[in-house]
C-alpha cells in the first residue's frame, strides 16, 4: 500500500505539504496525499549519502553487483501492482509499462554484469624505470566514483528513466550513493521502485543511505538537492529549460559540479532519392509509427525529415497523410505537457510555409492528436522556429532543392540525439559525404531504421552534442554511462601494501594496461 513519504535513508518521512498525482486520463487526483520533501529532508538525504559513500564506494565488486541484481529482482516481483499504478499515473498502456520494466530491471542486471567484468575501471600500472634520465616513477590509476548523484527522474519513461533508471544504476554500478528527486507526475510508482531499492538495500547489509527519494512538485526542491554540497553529479531526462536551470546552479555553487541533462532533440530523419525512389510508401508509413509511438513522447522522436522535393516525396507524403488518419489518439503524460504539445503546434502551424497534412484520430481533452507538416527547404532556413523541439507526435517533413540545400540545412541544426539516413546501394556514394556531418551532429547515426526505441548494450550511445545533452561526450544509456560517475586516480611509487588490490603485481583477474600493453 501507498504512504505517501520521503525515502530518507531509512527513515520514511512525512510533511505537512502534500501534493497528489492525477490519472492521466481522466485528470482526476488519485490517492494517497503524498509529502513535499522540506529544505531538512533534502539536508538529511545527502548526508546520509554521504556518510554511506565510504561503505558503499569501497565495497566488493561482487558485492555492489550483487546489490544491482537483488534490486532488479524486487522491481520485477512488484508485478502488476506497479504496471497499474504506473499506467494510472502516466496514461501509458499496459505493454509499454510491461515493456519499460523489463528494460529497467534488465539495465540493472546488465550493469550488475559490468561491475563483476572490471573494465570500467580502466586499471593502468607504468612500473618505475631506473635507467631513464630522469628516472620515471611506478605510476599505477583507476578510476573511484565521484561520490553521491543526484538522479531527476523523467515524466515519459516513469520506470526506465526514472527512480531506478539508467542514471541511477549508472551511478550504483559506479559506486555513488543515490538522491533521487522523483517526478511529480508519478510518486506513487517512485515510492513502490523506491521500496523495492530499499529493500535490497537493508537486505545486502548496506547502509541505508546509499539510496533515499525526495518527492515534491517545486523548482525549489531540485534547486536544493543540486546546490547540496554533498552531491557530486547530476543526472537529468527533461525539459530544456529545466536541464539549463540545474546547469546553472551546478556551475554557480562554491565547488561546481557536472550535470548530465538530456533535453530537447529534433533527431532528423534523411530520405535519400535512391531509397525514397523505391519505397516511398512503406517508409512513409513507418515514419508515421515511430512518430506517433508512445504519443510521441519520446525524446528519439523524429522531428524532421529531409528530402528531395518531387514526386517520390509525394508519394511519401501521401501515405503518412493515410497513415496518420488511423492513429488513435492517445493519452499524454500530463495536463501540461498535452498543453504545451497543443501550444506548440499550434505555433508551428502559423509559421510561414508550415502546411498541415494529416492529423490522426481526434481523442478526449487528455489526449495528444498526431500530425505531419511540410515546409519548403527555403523556408526552414528563413525560420529558427521549425527546429525547435515540439514533445509529442508532431513531425515536419522538409521538402528541399536539393541534396546541396539538404546539407546546409543539416550542418545548420543544433546537436541531437540521433540522426538517421535511409539509403539503398545506389545512394551509399552520395550518403558517404552526409556520415562526417552526421557524427559533428549527432549521438547516434542509424541506417535504415527509426530513431524511437533505445537498445541498453555497450556500444549505444544515447546522448550528443548540447542542446541533446549537457556533455556530448557521454551517454546516459548503456554500460559507458558508467564513466560519467567516476574519475581517475593515479598513485605514485605507492609501497604494495598500500595499493588498491586491483593495482597490486601479479593477474586479478580484469584486463590492465601494464606498461601500455594489455594484459590480464
Ligand atoms: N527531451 C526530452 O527527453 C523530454 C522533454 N520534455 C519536455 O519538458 C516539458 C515538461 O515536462 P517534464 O517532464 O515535467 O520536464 P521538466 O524539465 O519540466 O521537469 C523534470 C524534472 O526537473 C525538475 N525541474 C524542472 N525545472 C527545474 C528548475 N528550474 N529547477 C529545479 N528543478 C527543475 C522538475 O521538478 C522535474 O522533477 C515537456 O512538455 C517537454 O517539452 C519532457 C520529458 C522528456
Ligand atoms: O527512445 C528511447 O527508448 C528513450 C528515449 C528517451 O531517452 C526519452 O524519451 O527521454
């Protein structure tokens, strides 16, 4: 059952301040009262992270991943209990909440696999050489974790980027202590994830402040737990303006620290003449799935698309335009973001050269209506406003001159998450030339797919350039994210005793760098 309190440590406060979530559908309160964290709470949490982090920083690898996989676990035996409350709270279906689970719990598990395999600690022993003039000394690194992070769960993916989602197994497997400031459009879901840490937390013997969740619905709380001097890093899934805000006062605290906000993407699609030759129709059809998935509520969610003008763009046109009308429409996150994605397009649709295609089905005043719009390549340029990002199933195709004015408009975008080519054989020449502007562009480069839709493995990066990210030289999903939470340590002509065990002569088992060759 729900009560409604703050995770601080073990402590489960209550305040006088409540706040309740709203059924997305129906936008009526939902039970229980559930309490604004207070300015003590907030203090309370970060020093029993604090105070964890000696423990928890240090403890066996085995150990932490151990942690990881009891977790995952508990999140799984939450069952349906945790899908309804979710799907209440968020207005998405059943399947994509089952779905969601199974990628958060996975995530932990495959985190939990990447702590006992070591790498990430980046192990380096350069022995000492007597013989050079000057003498070099035995240098031996690895990295350590940064110390306790703050993790801002995100309103769309309420389970897999939210109390236990990439940013906080990132930052578990990393070794740092956790402060989560849960979203205010599901606090019902956070408290039954959040039961589930805590439980595996007391269960492996940890100290509880290893994980709390502060609940609350002002800019205040965040600002708080950021400029906490006991929180090292940030981790954020949300707005621009709000990973910007959280930016600032990272940068303006006395010791100003890293914030790693994932924020607006357009993620633009290419239709090369080749492939758009040859498949129109069918590539016109899928755009319209990958843009009206999950009420478009997807930061992958492809934005725009790219393509020369003519009749195979016609074609492709066309079928989106039938292809939206069968979209139902769906429920949207919450009361505002169905506002803002209503005032947004609405926007769009004045803006000089903005033509409306095709809108899906219409839906209750909770849902998000899809549409396509077209716009001509000159008009996009003369026109800051349609490469701003608009969250919900909203997508403009840019009818260009030619790949020429199709390259200018790309090397004029701002950094994204993605960018995506379609092609066929015939096109690879012409395509060859877009790579080198697609990697200075994006996180991600896909041939032949969509953008929605992330893969947690070890090669994914899902991250790029600002405004994706705060820090394009990371990834908030997939085992690098690890590295976001760490830093490098080197130890001079440190006496063997004294050593990490990891740096100590002799094999332990995970792959080093010895003398700048690898070795196991
Ligand atoms: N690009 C993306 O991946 C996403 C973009 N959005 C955009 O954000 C809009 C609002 O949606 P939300 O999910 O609520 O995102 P949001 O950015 O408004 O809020 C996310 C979290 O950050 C906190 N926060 C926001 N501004 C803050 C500030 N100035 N100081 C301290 N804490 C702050 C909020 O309390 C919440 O916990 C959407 O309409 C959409 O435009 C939302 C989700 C994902
Ligand atoms: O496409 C996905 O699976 C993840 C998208 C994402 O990170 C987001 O919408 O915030």
């Amino acid at each position: 059952m729900l009560v409604g309190s703050n995770f601080i440590g073990a402590e489960r406060r209550t305040s006088e301040q409540k706040f309740r979530a709203t059924d997305a559908a129906t936008g009526k309160p939902l039970e229980p009262d559930f309490s604004e964290a207070t300015a003590d709470d907030v203090a309370a949490a970060c020093l029993a992270a604090r105070d964890a982090q000696k423990v928890f920083g240090s403890l066996a690898l085995a150990a932490r991943a151990a942690f990881l996989r009891l977790a995952a676990d508990k999140i799984d035996a939450l069952g349906d209990t945790l899908t309804m409350r979710a799907m209440q709270e968020s207005g998405l279906p059943e399947a994509r909440l089952k779905g969601e689970r199974g990628r958060t719990v996975g995530q932990l598990r495959l985190f939990a696999d990447e702590i006992e395999q070591g790498e990430w600690q980046q192990l380096r022993i350069d022995h000492a050489q007597t013989g050079t003039t000057p003498p070099k000394p035995d240098l031996r690194l690895r990295m350590i974790p940064l110390g306790p992070v703050a993790v801002f769960g995100a309103s769309n993916f309420p389970l897999a980027f939210s109390v236990a989602g990439g940013d906080t197994a990132s930052a578990f497997a990393a070794g740092c202590c956790v402060v989560v400031k849960g979203h205010p459009a599901h606090p019902g879901t956070s408290e039954l994830v959040a039961g589930a840490i805590a439980e595996a937390v007391a269960e492996c013997g940890l100290p509880a402040g290893v994980f709390s969740l502060v609940n609350g619905t002002s800019n205040a709380l965040g600002e708080m737990l950021v400029k906490d001097p006991r929180i090292a890093a940030v981790g954020f899934t949300g707005s621009r303006a709000g990973g910007l805000a959280l930016m600032k006062h990272a940068a303006g605290r006395p010791v100003p620290i890293p914030v790693y906000a994932e924020m607006s993407s357009i993620n633009p699609v290419v239709l090369m003449p080749g492939r758009l030759e040859e498949a129109a129709e069918q590539l016109g059809q899928a755009y319209v799935g990958s843009l009206s998935l999950g009420a478009g509520q997807f930061c992958t969610n492809p934005g725009i698309v790219l393509a020369v003008a003519g009749d195979a763009l016609d074609r492709f046109i066309q079928a989106a335009g039938e292809t939206l009308k069968d979209v139902a429409a769906q429920t949207m996150l919450t009361a505002g973001i169905r506002r803002a994605f209503e005032e947004h397009t609405a926007a769009l649709g004045k803006l000089p050269g903005a033509k409306l295609i095709g809108m899906g089905a219409e839906g209750s005043s909770a849902c998000g209506r899809a549409r396509v719009y077209t716009v001509g390549g000159n008009e996009f340029l003369a026109e800051p406003g349609f490469a701003a990002e608009v969250f919900g199933p909203s997508s403009i195709v840019i009818r260009c001159a030619d790949l020429e004015q199709m390259t200018g408009i790309l090397e004029g975008l701002e950094g994204q998450l993605t960018a995506t080519l379609h092609m066929n054989e015939a096109d690879h020449a012409e395509a060859e030339k877009f790579i080198s502007i697609l990697e200075q562009l994006a996180g991600r480069i896909l041939a032949n797919g969509w953008p929605t839709g992330v893969d947690v493995t070890h090669a994914m990066v899902h991250g790029g350039p600002f405004p994706a990210t705060s820090d394009g030289r990371s990834t908030s999903v997939g085992t690098m994210a690890i590295g976001r939470f760490l830093r490098p340590v080197s130890y001079q002509d440190m006496p063997e005793a004294l050593l990490p065990i990891a740096l100590r002569e002799g094999s332990c088992g995970v792959p080093r760098r010895v003398d700048g060759k690898l070795a196991i």
